[in-house]
C-alpha cells in the first residue's frame, strides 16, 4: 500500500519488541508506573517517556511490563493534557509551514503542505472525536493556533 501524500510505497520501519516481559528485565510494573509519573510531573510528554525509559533503564516495552499504555497510566493519575501528542504535532508543523508561506508566497509546495497538513490534522479530530477523546464541539481555531501549544 503507498504511503498518503507521497508516490513511495512500502512498509519498512522500526518494528515493536516481543509482546513477552523479558527476564532481564530491570524493573517490575509497579516501578516503571511510578517512574511513568515521575516523569509526567516534570512536563514530559508519553513519548518522550517511552523513550527515556527505553534509554535509560532498558524497558524494551511499558506495555508488556505493565499491561497499560503510557497514556492509560497518565489518564489513571490524571496527567494526561488537554490534546493528544500527535495532533499538537501537527499543529506546530501547520504553524511554521504557514509561517514560512507567509514570507516565501511563491514556495507552492509548501502552500501545499499547509493544505495537506489541514486534512491530515482534520482527519485525526475526526477520529478523536469518535472516540471520545475531544468533545464532540471542539474546532481548530487557525486565528489562534499559537494557543494550543502554551
């Protein structure tokens, strides 16, 4: 299946790790859930502590130690923030893609990143709001996108 907005095809990319909790495992559930928190409390988004974790404590997979998701341990501690980490992403991108067309206005590919970023961005609000995770009112207000981000 070719990949959206782009003529390659394929697949390739970085694959999960075994779905079994390895024997030289460092930690135990409880350990890893606190340390989930402790990072979350210093302004860390759940990617970041993913990675941290995997770097620096040699946790292959929260999921497999801890039956949850980083997200799932976030929302039970009542950490998660408002919007979804990859649709902030997008957001950001959408921010200086229109920045910078609006000091190069001739660049036309990138006034078609601005658009593909909208139905990209479009697209996971729709999701989001089928499950529940935005209201069901909510809108992307392009005035005021900066706000998002603070």
């Amino acid at each position: 299946m070719a990949r959206m907005h782009s003529r390659r095809k394929g697949k390739s990319g970085s694959k999960k790790p075994a779905a079994k909790i390895p024997s030289w495992s460092p930690l135990k559930d409880k350990e890893v859930e606190k340390l989930v928190v402790k990072y979350a409390k210093t302004g860390k988004s759940a990617s970041e502590i993913g990675l941290l974790l995997r770097d620096a404590y040699g946790i292959p997979s929260v999921k497999t130690l801890t039956q949850k998701k980083i997200t799932t341990i976030l929302k039970e501690n009542e950490l998660l923030k408002g919007l979804p980490e990859d649709l902030l992403a997008l957001i950001k991108k959408l921010i200086n893609v229109r920045q910078h067309v609006e000091k190069n206005k001739h660049d036309t590919s990138a006034s078609r990143g601005v658009i593909l970023t909208n139905s990209k961005i479009r697209r996971l609000t729709k999701y989001y709001k089928n499950t529940g995770a935005l209201p069901t009112d909510w809108q992307l207000d392009m005035d005021r996108l900066k706000m998002y981000l603070e």
